[in-house]
C-alpha cells in the first residue's frame, strides 16, 4: 500500500470515538476529506480553547456527545448508526492527571474500552476496528532500543496500567468473540509515541504547555528536560490507522494485531531538544526554565520499534522531527494570527498526503 486509499474510504460509514480531542479532530476532518461518512462519540471538547471547535471539525460530520462509559447508550449508537469501521480513540490521555484521578483514569480507559467492543460485537455491518491505546502500555525497562509489539504489558502509574489493561480486554475480546464467523469483526490495537502538531491544548502535555506560554509571552517551566521520547508529528500514526483500517477490512484477521507507530528511533530526542528548537523557531523573546517543584514519576526513556508496519503496511513516517516542530510552529503561529483554522489544518493534511 504504502498510502492512503481515497477510493476505499469514500462513502464508508466510520464511527470515531473520542472525536472532539486532539487527535480524534484531526482525524475526523481527515476522514472528512476522503470522502467518508464520519459519526463523532466523545464527550465536550476537554479544553476551553480546542481544535474540535477552531477547525469547525463538527461541520462535516454527525457529532454526538456522549460518554464511553455509557454501555446502554453506546450500544444504541451502534445500532442506530451502524458503521462499517470503528476507530476508538476515546480516553483519558494525560499521565498526571491519572495519578490526581486514577478511578477516572481507569474506568475511562479501561472499561471505555470494553464498552466499545462490547457494543460492537453484534453489529453486522461492522467490519473492522482499530482502538488506539499507548506506547505506554510496555513494561518500561529504560532500553535503548524499540520495545516490539510482543514484548511484556506493563506500566508504573494509573495512565500506563490503564493501557497495558486495554490492550489486555482488546486480546481477550479478539480470540474469544471477534474472530469468529457469527461476529467476523478484524480487530486491531495501535501504539504510537508521543503525538504532536498544532491544536493541542491539554494541560500538563509538553508542546501544548510550551505554545501556550509563548503565545501569551510567559516563561516555559520544563519538568523533565532529560526525559527521551520518541516524538511524531499527529498525521503520522494516523495514517498508520487508516491504512491498518483499510487492510483488516479487505483482508480480515491477516492483520488483527497490536502494531506500533512511531518515528524512526533517531527521531527519539530529549524534552530540552524540543523545547530548544521551538523556543528558537518561535522568536519573539520566547524562553523557558526549569520547574524546580516535585512531580510525579515519569520514565526518562522510551523507544518503539515499528518494523512490522513498515514492511507489512508499507508504512512509513514522512516528516523529520525538526519538520514535525516547524509544522506545529506553523499551525499555532496561524493561530496567533487569527487565521481560518480549518483551512490551515486541510493545507497540512494536503501537504501531509503528498508526501512521499
């Protein structure tokens, strides 16, 4: 393949489940773009200022807001709508607020996720799903090298043990329901490193701390400016996603697996390298210092190898990582400017696609 298919996705029926945050927006407006028939299950926006709302992704789309701990309602949506693809993107996605929150984090991210399946199962038009959880799911040993799809599940802290546990449910849900003719659901599990671009607001997430910051001409506090990540620009494990969407629907359980997304392992830099280039990409006096408070435990080193996509999807990154941070500086400096967002957003995704 090595591309995204627009004739596959035009028409299809997808149901994006946590379509209003960060990532779920810009692959809901992607999708919009391909020509898909594009359903939205999430709950609000989770931040005042949001590209849910700045892009106007909800223009193209059928938006329901709702939560995935819902099970009964969940199961109404299925019904109702019926999707050919799933894609679950649903969570709650940010390591401190897991230690603040851990029964939100769990119920959430966990039985979210159970939920999800367990609406799906008896859908017949159904025909693929691909859930997205974490390269935090790996038992983190601080190897220099990737951590591969079969290495053991683990996590020190509510966030990562939530995702080790997703990926469990996701597994059990495969072999003991999805595989077999009377439901003839492929299902999937994706994890990328650590996502970037513009439209990130979260709280307590690096680049969204960063540009928030500069934009409102304040110092950048740094928690972690020795912690290695391997980072990635937001269109990258997208279309990974989509691609492994299109080859479980055309194909069926050949691909029904976990698969990792992420950079190239050169593209794996220190938080002060990020924060370094964008302080200096972004100008205008920008600066930053390090947080000198406590914090709670975060891995200092973390690397994935995505082998398996890249010679069984023929999937590949495209953007370097100084790319990847001139392209966000990019979005947020549009931003700053009051430009119209949903159209700097199509550009990049564009842009993105021509790439070869």
């Amino acid at each position: 393949m090595g591309k995204i298919n627009q004739k596959f996705w035009r028409g299809k029926k997808v149901l994006v489940t946590g379509h209003t945050g960060f990532k779920g927006s810009w692959l809901s407006l992607w999708l919009q773009q391909l020509g898909a028939q594009v359903t939205g299950y999430a709950l609000e926006p989770p931040t005042e200022i949001n590209m849910f709302e700045l892009a106007g992704i909800s223009k193209g789309m059928k938006s329901i807001t709702a939560d995935v701990r819902d099970l009964e309602n969940l199961k109404k949506v299925f019904r109702k709508e019926q999707p050919e693809i799933v894609i679950h993107l649903a969570g709650q996605p940010i390591v401190k607020l897991s230690y603040d929150d851990p029964i939100l984090t769990y119920t959430t991210n966990v039985m979210g996720t159970a939920h999800i399946l367990e609406a799906a199962k008896n859908i017949s038009s159904t025909r693929a799903m691909v859930c997205i959880t974490s390269d935090k799911c790996y038992e983190n040993n601080a190897w220099v090298w990737g951590y591969r799809e079969n290495d053991k599940l683990g996590g020190s802290d509510p966030y990562a043990s939530s995702k080790a546990c997703a990926e469990l449910i996701i597994s059990a849900y495969r072999n003991s329901y999805m595989r077999f003719p009377q439901f003839n659901i492929s299902l999937a599990s994706t994890r990328a490193g650590n996502v970037i671009g513009g439209g990130d607001w979260a709280r307590d997430r690096l680049v969204p701390d960063i540009m928030r910051n500069f934009i409102n001409k304040e110092t950048v506090l740094i928690r972690n400016p020795k912690a290695t990540r391997p980072w990635q620009h937001v269109l990258e494990p997208l279309s990974g996603y989509l691609m492994l969407a299109e080859s479980l629907y055309r194909e069926g359980n050949k691909f029904a697996e976990a698969w990792n997304f992420g950079p190239n392992i050169d593209q794996s830099k220190p938080v002060s390298f990020i924060v370094d280039y964008l302080t200096k990409g972004w100008g205008e006096g920008a600066t930053w210092k390090l947080d000198e408070g406590y914090h709670p435990h975060e891995d200092l080193l973390l690397a994935l190898d995505s082998s398996k996509a890249k010679r069984l999807l023929k999937w590949h990154p495209k953007l370097s990582l100084k790319e990847t941070l001139d392209w966000t500086i990019d979005w947020y400096k549009a931003y700053a400017n009051n430009e119209d967002m949903r159209k700097k957003t199509i550009k990049q995704i564009e842009k993105y696609q021509n790439l070869k």
